[in-house]
C-alpha cells in the first residue's frame, strides 16, 4: 500500500506543478483580444511541436492515470479496512471535511478533466468535432476555441465552480503528499500548511476567473 | 440526572447486533461515563437481564482498554482523552447518548462494545523491542541520550495502545499507534542497531492485519489520548523509505 | 517449620554465595521444562521474557485484552536505584537501610538488600531495552527525590514511569513470543492451582471471551498476579486487579503472609460519590514541590485562595520538620487522616487536603513545574475541570499497595513447592510499608533478576520427575470444583448485585482495616464480614451465564475471594498486637500519637495456613543481624 500511496504523492506533486505552468498560460487569456489570440496560438504551437513537451505530456497523461488508478486501488483497501462505519459520526469535529472527501473531490475533478478533454484536446489534438481555423499567422486557432467555448454561460459556471472542489483538494493533497513521502520537519510543515492554502487559493481563483473574465470579454 | 443510553448490543462476533435504549436515571454530573454505565448494569442485572460488556481496567487514562464511541466521537466529546476520563458533567440532562464499538476489521466485535485488539499486539511483535537478553546491559550512563532526544521519543512512547486512532480513522489506519511505537525505539541510540529492520517488518505487519493506509485527516491526533502527532507518521514514512532505498 | 532459606555469608555476599551454590541446567534440558507465569506486569512479563531467554518454554496468562494493560502500567513517580549519579552519598548499604526502615524493620535483611543490590542493573537494563528516563541536556539520567528518603535515587520517565517500563518489559515479552519460546494468553483468568503430590502442577483457567474452563500442566508455576487492595474496593487499583490467583494458592496450601499490611496513599482524589468505582492517584512525587495543609479553623468554608498564609496549617512540615511533606506514605496517610477526622477537612466532602503548588510556581516557574509534572496537572483537569496551576490540588487516602501476599522464602518459593510468587503478590521486600518507588523495583527484580536464577534450583529436581499430564485425577478434580462453584454462583440468583457486595465489603475494611485499627473495631469487622459472605452467597444475583463472556461473573468470582481474604486481613491485623508502618492499632501509640512498635513481642512476619475455612498462624522470626531496629522516626 506505502508504494502505491506514493506514487499517489508523486503524481500528485507533479500534476501540482504543472497546474502552475497551465495557469500561467492560461493567463494569456486575460489580455486585450490581440494581443492574447496571437500570443495565445502560438504558445500553443510551440508547446505542440516541442519533442521535449511532447514527453511530458505523456508523463501527465501517465499521471493523471496512477494517480486516479492507484486512489481507486487504495480506496477499494480502505473501505475493506473499514468494513461498517458509524450509526453517529461527528468527524466535522476532529478533522477537516475536505481532508475526509478526497475521494470525491476526486472524482469531481475527473469528471472536469473528462470534458476539459473533450472541449480541448479532442477537438485540438484529434480533430474531433467541429473544424479549427488556422490564425492570420497559420497557428491553430487555440484562442477562438476557448473564447467560443465560454462565451456559453453553463460551461463558464461548470468551470468555475469546479475549481472550488480542485482547490480543496490540493490544500489538503500538497501537505499530505509530503507528508506521505517522509516530509516531518516540524516548522517545515508549518510552513508547508500554509504555503498550500496560498497555492490552493491562487489556482482556485486564477482558473475560476479566467472563464468569467473571457464571458465579459 | 438522567439521560438516555442508545448502545449497541452484539451477543457474540458472529450475530448481528443492533441498537438498545435504555433510560437511565439517578446519575450524577460528578459520575464517570464508565460509572454511569455501571449503574446501569446494577439495573440490568436488578431485572434478570444481561449486562452490557465493556472494557476498562485501570480508570484513570494509562491502561487504554477502555475505548467506546461515544455520539459520533472516539472516547466521547473531547479531545484527548480516554472514555474512563469522561464524566457525566460533559452531557446534558436528559440527553440521548450514542455508544458503539469501535468499528474497524483489524478490530472485531467480541461482544457488545468489546473488541478484539490483538492485532496491535501482533504489529509489537514484529520488531516493537529492542533485542537485548536480560543481564547483557552496559551502565546506563555509558548511553548518551541528549534531553531533546529523549524528550521526543517520550512523546511518541506514551501512546496507551487503546486504538482510538484506528478507531476514528476513516481508512481505519494504524498509522499512529505503529509510527509511535518506531519512533520512540528508532530515534534512541540503543534502537539504531535494528531501525531498518524494525521499520520495515512492523509496517508490513501493519498491512497484513487489514489496517487501511493514512490519508491525514488528522483525526486521530485529535483523538489521541495523549495526542501524539501524525508528524510521527510522515517521520515513520521516511525511516520507511530511507530503509527500503537505503538500507 | 517456616524455612526462608537465607544463605550463608555475610549480607554483602549472600546473594552469590546463593548463585554460586544452586543447581544449573544445560540448555539442552531447559527446552523441556514448562513454567506458566500467571500475569504479565513487570514481575509477570519480566520473569516470562527472561525464562524463555534462558531457554525454557513459558506460557503467560493474563485477563487483560493484552499484556501491555497490567498494572504496573499505572505507576507514575519512577523507580529507585543506589546509582549515586547525584553524588549525595547514596550507596547500596544506604538503599538497604532506608527499605527496611521505611517498611519499619519487618522484612528480612537478607531481601532487602538484595533488592538494593540488584536495583543498579536494574537501571542499565531498562536503558539497554529503549525506556525514555528522563534526561539532563549533556544526556546523562536525572534523578529526584521521593518520600521516607534524603537522597535522590529516583529514575522517572515523566508521570509515566511505569507505563514507560511495562512498555518495555511487554515488548521484551512480545519479542520471545516471536522467537516461540512464551505463548501468551490474554483473557485468560487462573481460578485454580493445580497441586499434584504435594507441588504445583499446573491451574485451571476460565477463557474470558469463551468462558471455557481449560487446563494447563507445567514443572513449575509462577503467580505474578499484583496487589488485592480492591478488597477495599475503592482503590487506586485497576478495576480488575483482584486477589484470586494468590487466594487460590493459599486455599491449596500456600501460606498468606502479612495480609492486613496494606499501604494507604496520601495523595489520590478524593471520593465524590456512592457510585465512584476508583480512586485516582496522583503521583507522590508531587509531594516533592507541593506543600500539603489544611485551613486552621474548623469548617473553612472559604475558598483555598482566599485563605491566607497565617490561617493555613502545613501539618506535615508542622510534625516532621526534618522530612515534612515527603514523610513516608503511612505517615503522612495517617497525619491526613487526623486532620480529616478532627474537622479540618475540605472539598465538599470535607474529605481531603490540600496540595499546593503556589510557592513552588513562584519560586521555579510555571514552565519547571509544568516540564515535571505537566501530565499530571492535565490528568487533575481531565478529572476535577480544575485547574491547578490556579488553585491547589485536593487530595485524599486511598487504598493502594499491598506489602502482604504469599509467603515466599529467599528463592521467591511459597510454601507450596514449584509455586513462586513475585512482584507485588509476595510478601517480601517491604516490611510494613513501602516506599516510594520502591514497587517497580521489587516487581522487575523479581521478575528480571531473582527468580530466573532461582527457579533454576528447584527445576534441576524436576526434570528427573515425569511431567505433569492435565488428565491427573487432581486436574479432573480442581476442574470439576471450579466449573461446582461457578454454577453455584449462578444458580443463587438472589436480588443484589455483586457491587453491592464488594461496596459492603470495601465500607467495613475501609473502617476498620484501614489506616487505623483497633481491637473492638476488628473483631466487629470479622463478623460483619461473616454476614457479607452469607449475604452474598444467598443473594447475589449474578446475570446471564459461564459459557460466554460475562463481566458479572467475572466480578462474581474476584468478590468471592475477597471476602475470605478480607477476613484474613482482619484477622491478622487483629492478631498483631503493635503499631508497625502502615499498621497502626490505636491501643499502641506515643503520647504524641506516633506507632508505637513492639519488637520484643512482634519481630516476626505472620504466615497463615489455611484450615478448611480457619487460619492457622505461623511465624516466620526476623533476625537483625546488620542493623538494629530503631524507633523510625521522621521528625
């Protein structure tokens, strides 16, 4: 189970990390509409065709995948190891209730990863759906996607709101990963703690916005 | 003072078991929990009946055999603290109180709210000790144990083994009480000869007897009687890790 | 007839003179020899964990759900050891001296100072098996000071020294489980011994989760089965500690030595209710920065706080200038109690003292005194809601540590042979009181040091005898009386509970068998006890039935004996005509109202035989060769 558990701690550091890199692409999205399409595009093109990325894709692909897989895997033992739970149970009391649903947190975000999927790199990568235009300098038009996309005010909500249940999960999941790969510095995780709220918070609200900012656009 | 007792009763491991109420009065505030249900024992006992089996031993929060949920918390509504610590003062007149078993596999029902722990007992086995025969022993102060040293393997020694953590642990983990237990030994100059060793049968034992793995929720920090910090369970992780990759 | 086997030599070399003559055993031959150690505390595990080392094969019962439970888990203050790591004159001699004073001069030389020999290495062992004692920043151990002495001898890990050291003992235990050399039954309660030709064999035990009676044969069998002052009912003991095992023994021919020696703690909570099934106690090392005093007007109703300097009676510094408030227990039990009686009481009960920590905290600091004595101040909240640091602890006598027990010889052997008992079931080491600190020592060197390089002796004998079978006619028999008694109990079905019983019980010892003691009150005592046991076996009602696990009859059983063995106690404290530590009869006090001590007269340890429901007194002389008894005095 320690192994699995760790590589649920890894990949789960590792999607933290790339969180930070799609956020600040992300970011494009906030600027003036000409300058973002085109800076926008070809971030995007770049990101395509490095061979370098290309493996770090596979990486997070890989990822996403453990780290869903061997949560399942863990689950399915804990339940067994709690095979009949309480008539009265005031956890609320003892522990946060973040830290008790990171199984369903999870499987929210999944389900947000399934249609971010489809909204994207289904219709990007393999050509699935409705056609993409190439920009006035013959980069796929990434920009006219997302901006087509959440000028629908349900998939503005549904991706919003997601992010509420993605950021109670990484506050909880940033300092139990470390802890879970051997991190015991006392004043370390202190310090830990709260670098997760801040981290937690900043993707929250930076993905949260984004869609709403776009919407308004 | 009277108040209602909603407990769970299980003829045997095998029978299913169910919930019983029982109004009990004439108690008063200055009474422990585990008094109060003595009293009702006395009344059980006064209409022919069986009477509620649950543990305790020592009653003053060292021994830990005692150990019931009491309304949805381990040892009842406070933190750190053992149920035979638990006084009637913590309730309100005319309340109904919930009292369950500890629920976890590694833990079966024995009877009523008693449960079988062994498999604590079984984790100790595996390493818990320090191999030193009887009469081998240098002088003690030949062993150097600076006091911040010694303080922290003081903190985590004093878990009472009562299962509280495994007990409120969703995952039913046993995290706690087995990173406790190497913590004290590994962090002690006379441990080091077997730390690697030690860490890495006791936490396989922890496997095998069907304790689920520690997602820190922290609850049973909470808990604790003794309120032995989960940093023991990230420093157990590394003395795992630094034993399987190391040596 | 009583032979107490002290060897030759002069005090400082018997103990090897005895190891140098007594019988060994090849390894070879060990691993057919079988020892049950009934309990697993520090004597019990201590003593099974050693004997599977040495190579025999052990079985230890306990009717705890684990081993890591037994009492010894509950000792707080720590243990002593003649180290002299404070340089303050300690030394072995010093150690002897002080136990034999301390137990005033009824215990035999020859033990105690085999106890104060065997206390050094007794300390290395536990730092050898992990014990966090408490340590100075350059790393070495730290001692403190403890009542009835004027050095500091004391090893401590916290307020949890025993834990601390059962912790380790049970691990040791748990490691030759490992090695399969111990089997252990947890919830197993011996309820009878097994005596086959005149030498233990074997006992009867009752599963407690199956309630199956089951047998189990050995060469020789060791009880390690703790104090009986639940016999008071209120106590500091755990709520199972109970004296079956030895009453059984006794019942089977081992003789029961100073049983009304029973020590009353000074400092435990005090009673608040009817309902109370325990009396916690508080570490009497508190005594080391707590000042005790009570108001000096009678019925002071003020708060302790609003009473100032000049009313309060610090009675203990008052009495015993020279050792004030770390005046042994008796002493000190006994001076609380003359207040308490005289009217100077307080808590609503008007049934304490108080305990206070002003001056300490203002001469340390609050953080001094919460490093040494934090978890205790906690365990006061946890059970009062009141805060100490604020306002003084109340404290009371309670009943605690019994220095009676099974008579033994120098080997630990009763009178019963291949049965030994150790730790605090004995009599032995404490005379008639005990000192602090002084019973985790005695239950390890028992356990740990003595009796396996004593058992030796007498199994050398053993294995040239055929092993015992549990099919014996005597097996057959002690079985069939357990399950003819069980059955009896059950099948009284009268209209009273067993703690009704064991209230009535605990009330009439409380009185009269206590702290102090007198004819009139000891005969009233024995016939009030006569009219419990008949109670009880014409109105108990015992619920539910013996093939299953019932906490009824469980507590059935353990009361049963205590009524006979709270007939003893009355009896030998009726007998025993003399104030001697912790037994004080009125009749024989100074002017001054200190015990007054007979060693013309009295200079024995009492030894009772059971006779079908009577006792018959032995009397085992003390000889003081080395030291002369003097009056203890503490003034």
């Amino acid at each position: 189970m320690y192994f699995k558990k760790s590589i649920i701690a890894l990949t789960g550091l590792f999607l933290c990390v790339f969180l930070i890199v799609h956020l600040s692409a992300n970011s494009i999205l906030v600027l003036p509409e000409d300058v973002a399409r085109d800076m926008y595009n070809s971030y995007s093109t770049t990101l395509r065709e490095s061979p370098l990325i290309k493996i770090v894709a596979y990486v997070l692909y890989l990822s996403i995948i453990l780290h869903a897989i061997y949560a399942l895997l863990i689950t399915i033992n804990n339940r067994k190891a709690k095979s009949k739970g309480y008539t009265m149970n005031r956890f609320k009391e003892n522990s946060s209730w973040t830290s008790q649903n990171m199984g369903l947190l999870g499987i929210t975000i999944l389900i947000f990863i399934v249609v971010h999927l489809a909204n994207f790199w289904a219709r990007i990568k393999l050509g699935m759906g409705e056609g993409v235009d190439l920009d006035s300098k013959g980069h796929v038009d990434v920009y006219e996607v997302t901006y087509s996309l959440f000028q629908n005010g349900y998939y503005v909500i549904f991706y919003s709101l997601l992010m509420i249940p993605l950021g109670l999960h990484l506050h909880h999941g940033l300092k139990s990963a470390f802890m879970t790969l051997g991190f015991y510095h006392k004043k370390g995780l202190k310090i830990l703690a709260k670098v997760s709220l801040v981290y937690a918070a900043i993707m929250t609200v930076g993905f949260g916005i984004i869609p709403i900012i776009v919407f308004f656009k | 003072m009277k108040v209602t007792f909603k407990i769970w009763r299980q003829e045997n491991a095998k029978s299913k078991g169910n919930f019983q109420s029982y109004e009990v009065d004439g108690l008063t505030e200055d009474m422990s929990f585990l008094e109060a249900l003595d009293h009702l024992n006395e009344i059980l006992v006064g209409q022919n009946q069986k009477t509620i089996a649950y543990e305790y031993d020592c009653r003053e929060g060292i021994c830990g055999q005692c150990g019931v949920f009491i309304n949805g918390r381990a040892h009842g509504p406070h933190d750190h603290m053992t149920t035979c610590q638990l006084h009637m003062r913590s309730f309100k007149e005319g309340e109904t109180i919930m009292v369950e078993p500890w629920r976890a596999t590694a833990f079966p029902i024995i009877k009523d709210l008693v449960v079988d722990r062994s498999a604590f007992d079984a984790i100790i086995e595996q390493g818990a000790y320090i191999s030193a025969k009887t009469g081998t022993a240098p002088e003690a102060n030949a062993i150097l144990v600076g006091k911040e040293v010694a303080d922290k393997a003081m903190d985590a020694a004093a878990c009472i083994g009562c299962g509280a953590c495994v007990a409120t642990c969703k995952n039913s983990s046993a995290s706690l009480f087995t990173s406790a237990k190497i913590n004290h030994l590994n962090s002690l100059p006379q441990g080091e000869q077997e730390a690697s060793k030690r860490v890495l049968e006791m936490t396989r034992q922890m496997e095998l007897e069907g304790f689920g793995s520690c997602t820190f929720t922290g609850a049973c920090e909470v808990e604790c009687p003794e309120g032995i910090s989960i940093i023991n369970i990230a420093e157990m992780n590394a003395r795992r890790a630094k034993a399987k990759w190391i040596g | 007839m009583l032979h107490s086997k002290i060897p030759e030599g002069s005090l400082e070399k018997k103990w090897r003179n005895y190891q140098l003559k007594s019988q060994l055993i090849n390894p070879a031959n060990k691993k057919k020899l079988n020892v049950i150690v009934v309990g697993s505390g520090l004597a019990g595990a201590g003593a099974a964990s050693t004997l599977a080392e040495l190579g025999y094969d052990v079985k230890c019962f306990c009717y705890q759900d684990s081993a890591r439970r037994a009492h010894s888990v509950a000792a707080q203050g720590g243990i002593n050891a003649a180290k002299n790591y404070q340089h303050d004159g300690d030394s072995v001699w010093r150690m002897f001296y002080d136990t034999l004073k301390g137990g005033d001069f009824r215990s035999r030389e020859a033990n105690v100072y085999r106890l104060a020999e065997l206390s050094a290495p007794l300390i290395d062992h536990y730092v050898q098996q992990g014990v966090p004692f408490a340590r100075e920043y350059g790393g070495v151990l730290v001692n403190r000071s403890f009542g009835g002495v004027q050095v500091q001898r004391t090893f401590y890990a916290r307020g949890q020294t025993g834990q601390q050291l059962l912790l380790a003992a049970y691990s040791q235990l748990y490691k030759m489980k490992r090695a399969k050399k111990v089997e252990m039954f947890p919830r197993h309660e011996m309820l009878d011994l097994v005596v086959i030709n005149g030498k233990a064999k074997g006992i009867i035990v009752r599963d407690l989760v199956t309630g199956q009676l089951k047998r189990f044969a050995a060469d020789a069998v060791v009880l390690a089965t703790g104090g009986y002052s639940r016999v008071f009912r209120l106590s500091t003991l755990a709520i199972g500690c109970n004296g079956s095992a030895i009453w059984k023994a006794h019942r089977r021919g081992a003789y029961f030595a100073a049983p009304s020696f029973t020590q009353i703690h000074p400092t435990a909570l005090p009673q608040t209710s009817e309902a109370q099934s325990k009396l916690t106690l508080m570490s009497e090392s508190l005594r080391n920065d707590g000042r005790i005093w009570v108001p000096k007007n009678k019925g002071d109703d003020r708060k302790a706080n609003n009473i100032p300097e000049e009313e309060r009676d610090y009675y203990l510094e008052r009495r015993y200038p020279s050792f004030g408030n770390l005046a042994p227990r008796d002493i000190a039990s006994r001076a609380a109690k003359e207040r308490i009686d005289e009217g100077y009481g307080v808590g609503r009960l008007k049934n304490a003292v108080y305990l206070d920590f002003k001056h300490a905290i203002e001469r340390f600091g609050i953080e001094i005194i919460k490093d040494r004595y934090g978890n205790l101040f906690k365990m006061y909240k946890k059970i009062t809601g009141v805060d100490a640091y604020k306002e003084p602890m109340q404290i009371s006598p309670a009943a605690h540590f019994s220095m009676g027990g099974l008579w033994v010889d120098y080997e630990l052997m009763t009178t019963i042979p291949g049965l030994y008992a150790i730790g605090e079931c004995n009599f032995s080491d404490h005379g008639a009181n005990r000192l602090g600190a002084n019973s985790l020592l005695q239950a390890s060197i028992d356990g740990y040091f003595v009796l396996p390089n004593t058992i030796n002796n007498y199994l050398a004998d053993a294995l040239r005898e055929d092993h015992p079978s549990t099919e014996h006619p005597e097996f057959e028999k002690a079985e069939h009386e357990v399950s003819e008694h069980i059955n009896t109990l059950l099948s009284v079905k009268g209209n009273k509970t067993v703690d009704h019983f064991h209230r009535e019980l605990g009330k009439v010892m409380w009185q009269e068998c206590a702290m102090s003691r007198n004819k009139k009150g000891l005969i009233k005592a024995v016939s009030k006890i006569k009219e419990i046991k008949d109670a009880f076996w014409a109105e108990v009602n015992v619920t539910g039935g013996h093939q299953e696990m019932n906490t009824e009859l469980e507590k059935a059983l353990r009361l049963a004996d205590f009524i006979e063995l709270g007939l003893l106690m009355c009896t030998d404290a009726l007998e025993r005509e003399e104030s001697c530590g912790a037994h004080f009869r009125e009749e024989y006090q100074t002017a001054e109202g200190e015990a007054l001590r007979n060693d013309e007269k009295c200079s024995y340890v009492s030894a009772w035989e059971y006779q079908q429901g009577k006792f018959k007194l032995h009397k085992e002389t003390l000889e003081f060769e080395n030291v002369k008894p003097t009056v203890r005095s503490y003034k």
